[in-house]
C-alpha cells in the first residue's frame, strides 16, 4: 500500500501545482488544474511559504503565487 499511496500522492501533488508552477504549463493544463479542489489550496500556501524568501532576491511573492 505504500507503493501505491506515494504514486497517488506524487501525482496529486503535480496535478495541484504543488512542485510545478502553474504558470509555466500549458493553459490546458492549468484549466485542468483549476477544476480540482487542492490547487488554491497549494497556491496559497506557496504564497505564504515562499514570499520572505521571494522579497530577499527582489521578487514580488504574490506574483509567483
């Protein structure tokens, strides 16, 4: 069972932008992305986790977000 739940999880993981930003996806996908649940989910904590380090190199963290 463990090999199975670290497939699912990997997959969902990529399919809710978790390790990949959405914005360097194809547009289909990202529509695909934004139906499922978890998406604004992993957004926001993306947001949330990765903005003090964003604003040190000079980036805006709510535009990667």
């Amino acid at each position: 069972m463990s090999a199975l739940s670290s497939v699912v999880g990997t997959l969902v993981g990529f399919m809710t932008g978790a390790y990949i930003l959405p914005m360097s996806l194809p547009q289909i996908v990202v529509d695909i992305m934004n139906v499922l649940p978890f998406t604004p989910a992993a957004m926001l904590v993306r947001g949330f986790m990765a903005e003090p380090a964003l604003e040190v190199i000079g980036l805006p963290g709510g535009h990667f977000a």
